[in-house]
C-alpha cells in the first residue's frame, strides 16, 4: 500500500475510533445535549468536573444555583422529550481553556419551549475537555426573531 493511502488510513481510523485524538472543546457540550435527548442522567453528569456549577441568569440580576445530580436525576426520570439547539457556536481556546458562547433554543415535546443563551467554561483533563461551569439565561423577547438573529442556516 502506498504510504500516503497507509496513512489516510491510519487517520481515517484513529478519527472514527476516538483513540489517539484529543477530542474538542465543544465534545462535552455536545455529549450534554445528547444525554438530554437520550434521557441519560448518568452521561450528563460525566460532560462536567466533579466541582461544576450550573447557574442561570434571571431577569433583575440575580444568579439562580442549580444542583448537578438533581439536574442528571430529572434527564433520568422525565417522559418528555428534552432537545436544545443550538445556535452559532463561538468557542475561544487557550491551551487547556475553553469558552463557548452560544444562543440556544429549547424544545420540550417537540415544541418550542424558551431561547437564550449558554455560556460555558471548559477544561482540559488529559486528552478529554469537561465543563466546569455553565451559566444560562432566557430570552424575555421573542423567541422566532432570537432564531432568525442567531440561526446560522442562511
């Protein structure tokens, strides 16, 4: 086998296993909204630091705590259907730090639910990237024009 295809090879494998390649900063965020949708407490949980914090910004300043593992044991128990979307993603990286930025929009059983913004903080552990904190909002507007300011589709 010539040693350019060898080696398209070996890239092609290490990328679709997950081995030798550390994975992205946006992997974790990704990995969380994918356990929402699957109803996966336990993979929740494992996107963030054994010290994160969830917070969210309401409405007048004040900062609401949220507690992880109750978090993980309501993605557990639910029957609705959890997805978030999100929009233009902005990631920022310095060596073992990340920043993502991103609108979002929430749908619970199909419907839209709220819109606003996530903003997470990201560490690298080893190969693999965790988040640390999260801090949200809601969009107190209209959640159709948030899409149409943010949505990347056009």
């Amino acid at each position: 086998m010539p040693k350019s295809i060898s080696l398209l090879f070996t890239l092609a494998l290490f990328s679709t296993s997950g081995e030798g390649l550390a994975q992205s900063p946006e992997a974790p965020v990704e990995a969380l909204f994918n356990a929402m949708r699957a109803h996966d407490g336990e993979q929740l949980a494992a996107q963030f630091t054994n010290t994160a914090l969830l917070q969210r910004a309401e409405p007048g300043g004040n900062i609401k705590s949220n507690d992880l593992s109750q978090f993980a044991g309501f993605v557990n128990q639910t029957d609705k259907h959890l997805d978030e979307k999100l929009l233009a993603v902005t990631v920022q990286q310095s060596d073992n730090l990340a920043a993502i930025w991103t609108p979002y929009v929430f749908y619970l059983d199909g419907k839209l639910s709220h819109c606003g913004v996530n903003s997470f903080q990201l560490v690298r552990t080893g190969p693999d990237w965790k988040i640390h904190y999260l801090i949200d909002n809601v969009h107190g507007g209209d959640c159709e024009q948030f899409i149409n300011q943010f949505s990347t589709d056009g």
